[in-house]
C-alpha cells in the first residue's frame, strides 16, 4: 500500500519475503511458502527459523532489553501511539493478509485491526499507569513496592486471530519495558508477526527489542527453555499449553495460557426468540467457528426449542462459505486436518441420534455452517471443541439441569445467558464457573482494556486485557525501603 504523500511502500513483499525479523530482516536457513487456504493458491514464502535462530533473537533481546526499561515511559508509549497512527493508515494492508493468509472475511478482518490499533493505545496508557504502592513499615523509612519489567517475554501465538493474539502480549510487554520474542504461527506468520515488525519498526522502535521467528516444536521449545526468558505468553491449544505450561514450571517460569473453549449459551424461555437465534448465529459461525470464544453449546429451553432451532438453521442456510475476496460472510477451514477434524465430531454426532437441521457439507475446505438437534450431553459436539462452524443444540426443561451441564465442561472460558429478565440471568451466572459472562449477548467479544481469561482447562486466568492483568503479567513485583542513615544493630 502507498504511504500518503510519499512514494516508499509500505510493508513492500519484496522486503521481507522469505525472511524473518532479528534485528531487521534475516534470512533464515529454512523457508516455508504460504498458502491462501481460500484458493490454494501460494502467495509468499517466509523465513522458517531453528533454534539457533531462536537463541540468536533472544540474545540480541536481552543485550538491548535494560537501556529500553531504563528509557522514560513516555518515550515507550509514543512508540505505542506513533504505531497506532501507522495501523489507522495502513489497516487495508494488515486486512488484505488476513484475509488472504488466515481466511478472515472481510468484516472479520476489519474488526481484528480494530482490535490490535486498540491494543496499541491501550498498551501507550498502560506505560504510564501507576506501578507501585507505598507501605506502612514498623522502622522509619520509606517502604514501597513497585512493579519492574521481567527482562525478555516469550510470545508463541496462534492462527486464528492471528495479529490480535500476537499484538495483546507483545504490545503491552513492550510498553512496560521488555523486550519480546515472538513465535508465530508459521500458517500466518504474515500477519500474525512479519506486519507487526514492520509497524513497530517504522513507528521508531529500538532495533533488537522486538524479533519474529516462525518455526515449529524445536523453535518454541529454544523459546521455553531459554534461561534469559521468564515469562512465556501462551495462546492455543490446551493440549498444547498443557505441555509449555509443564515445560515453563519445571524450570520455574511464568507461563500465562489462554486455551481452548467449549463455551455455553443458556437461551430462556422468556427472550425474544428471534434476536436470540442471531446472537446464537453470530456466536457459532463468526470466522467460521475458528475462535477459542464460539459458541459451541446452545442449552435452549424446551418451550421456544422448535421455534429457536428453525430459526437458527434458516440463519445457517443464508450463510456462505467461499472465498473472502468476494465478500463472502464466511470464509474457509484453515486446512484439511482442521476441517476432517470438523466433519468428524460431526458425522459421530449424526451417528449417535442427533439430527442434522442445516449444513453438514463441505467443497475443499469450506465448511457450509451447521446445526445439530436433538443433541445429548454426551455427544461429541456437545463434550469437545469443535473450532469449526458447528452449532449443537440441546433442550432442558429445568434451568438447575442447564447450570449444571454448563459447569460439567471441563473448560471454562465464555458463557452467554439469553433472558427477558437480564437480573435473573446475572443470578444464574453467579452459579456458574467461567472466566467471561455475557448477558444478553452470545460467547464471542474482546476489548483491549476488558481482562480476557479463563478457568479449567481454558486457561491460567485473565493475564490479557486491561492495565492490571497486563502490568501482572509482564513485571515482577519489588520491595524496595529507602533510610536516611544505616540501622543500627546489637553486633
């Protein structure tokens, strides 16, 4: 894309194509071409790194990470507003690699730049936030605590959202006075780490504090291992953050994890029905169903079930999944492993006594929207995270029976309770162990200045998300006491 009054180019492919960022743009031994899940088509290659590399970045990061602390913290968060300036002028580039790279439809990928030029104004107020506290002491000094940067953070992030979940650590780590490591996903490592060195780059950070380096298994683990990194910041899998959560404690390192989600919306008898089936929609088939917040379970009252599963498969139906460069509302799987994963739970599904009311079909990797009826809670769409556009419904005549098969998940991300009286649904969610609650809205939202976690299997708790969750995660606590003359002691 053209800068406005100038002829450079920004984020020009011919920069940074085949390459990774360390210290400005390296080559690396490997490379990996990128494919557009949407056509097939390859549209670049990117640098694929070892952990040589890995330990190279790392290293350079820490040698830079003390003068960067040391600067003001103004001078840190005008980084952070010079790149939100950047982003709000060149938001088109980072939406196009969303769209091409991740699969993102095109409000889908408007939506995420809103979300990461968020972040980076959230993480410019968070520089200057108050860090510390003062203490009562029983000496006469000054005693206070005070939150200091950790040194070099770890950031290994996913595919899905892939420039928003890189940007809500390596931002806000930043702004506090770190240095960042970032892992991408090597499926969308464009957009999920190569844009985000350019913007930082040219909005004048200091060169060594920020690196990108895709790879695989042997990458992230250099990254976990790494004795200059203590805090590693997680977004994926569970399966996945279970061994880096296992892997960080045993040598004694933070690792914050967001993982997966199973998350329920408990639809009331007394809602407007219709309303209820398009948040029910939007929850289950946003991005596909690729988002650790889908809903993946709707508890749907018996006396509005027929009239909300009809109106959700008609939803369903209207929807299409094509290529998002035409404009189409839902774009493709992310690959073929995910998308037979998908249709999979599915056909067990339809196989143990659920009935298909909409979707269940697929052409390449696009994945038409589904709904499920007549589900149990011991089907497999109903148990697992399905991370693909799959809408199981299940009926319950009591609400205690509704809590209860909430809570039976083991994870414990997102709730959403639809209901005519919003009082008594906030009362239900009081029973109900989540990390996120929503009345009278489905189980998909995010705010930079909200704190964002789960419990369970879903996560370590809200360490993403507003000043307090972000200055917990990214800084050590210090006591520190000051007196005018040295104590005096007995020997």
């Amino acid at each position: 894309m053209k800068q406005t009054g100038d002829t450079m180019t920004f984020f020009a492919q011919e920069t940074w194509n085949g390459r990774g960022y360390v210290g400005g743009w390296v080559h690396f031994e490997g490379t990996a071409t990128v494919t557009s899940p949407a056509t097939g088509d390859a549209i670049a290659e990117i640098g694929i790194g070892g952990p040589a590399d890995m330990i190279d970045a790392i290293e350079r990061a820490d040698a830079v990470q003390h003068d960067w602390a040391a600067r003001p913290a103004q001078e840190r968060a005008a980084v952070m507003r010079r790149a939100a300036a950047l982003l709000e002028e060149r938001g088109e580039t980072l939406a196009g690699w969303l769209v091409d790279e991740a699969g993102s439809a095109q409000g889908k990928a408007a939506f995420e730049v809103g979300l990461v030029t968020s972040e980076l104004h959230q993480a410019a107020a968070t520089a200057t936030m108050p860090y510390g506290q003062l203490l009562t002491s029983s000496h006469p000094r000054l005693s206070l605590a005070r939150r200091r940067p950790v040194g070099v953070v770890g950031v290994i992030s996913p595919f899905n959202f892939p420039a928003i979940l890189a940007a809500r650590s390596v931002f806000p780590a930043l702004a506090l006075g770190n240095a960042v490591v970032l892992k991408p996903d090597p499926r969308t490592s464009i957009a999920g780490g190569l844009f985000l060195a350019a913007l930082l780059e040219e909005a004048g950070l200091p060169e060594g504090l920020f690196a990108v380096v895709p790879g695989g298994v042997e990458v992230a683990t250099a990254l976990i291992d790494h004795p200059a990194v203590p805090v590693i910041s997680f977004t994926g899998s569970t399966q996945a953050g279970r061994a880096i959560g296992e892997r960080a404690g045993r040598q004694l390192k933070r690792a914050h994890l967001e993982l997966g989600g199973n998350n329920a919306m408990i639809v009331m008898p007394d809602v407007d029905v219709a309303a209820a089936a398009s948040a029910g929609a939007w929850g289950s088939f946003l991005h596909q169903g690729q988002i650790c917040m889908t809903t993946g379970r709707h508890l749907v009252h018996a006396d509005i079930y027929d009239e909300y599963t009809a109106l959700l498969a008609a939803k369903a139906e209207a929807l299409v999944a094509a290529d998002p460069a035409t404009g189409a509302p839902l774009g493709p799987i992310i690959d073929a492993k995910q998308r037979d994963r998908v249709h999979g739970i599915v056909s067990e599904t339809l196989a143990a006594g659920a009935s298909l009311l909409a979707g269940g079909t697929y052409d390449e990797l696009f994945y038409q929207p589904t709904v499920l009826g007549d589900v149990r809670s011991d089907h497999s769409a109903f148990t697992q995270e399905i991370f693909g556009p799959v809408a199981p419904v299940l009926r319950f005549d009591d609400i205690d029976e509704a809590v209860d098969l909430v809570n039976a998940s083991e994870y414990g991300l997102s709730v959403a309770i639809l209901a005519g009286d919003a009082f008594r649904a906030l009362e239900l969610g009081d029973q109900i162990s989540t990390g996120i609650l929503h009345i009278n809205d489905q189980t998909v939202d995010d705010e930079a200045q909200a704190p964002f976690g789960g419990t369970g299997h879903s996560g370590t708790g809200a360490r993403f998300g507003g000043h307090e969750a972000n200055i917990e995660a990214f800084t050590d606590t210090q006591w520190v006491t000051v007196q005018s003359r040295i104590q005096q002691y007995p020997f």
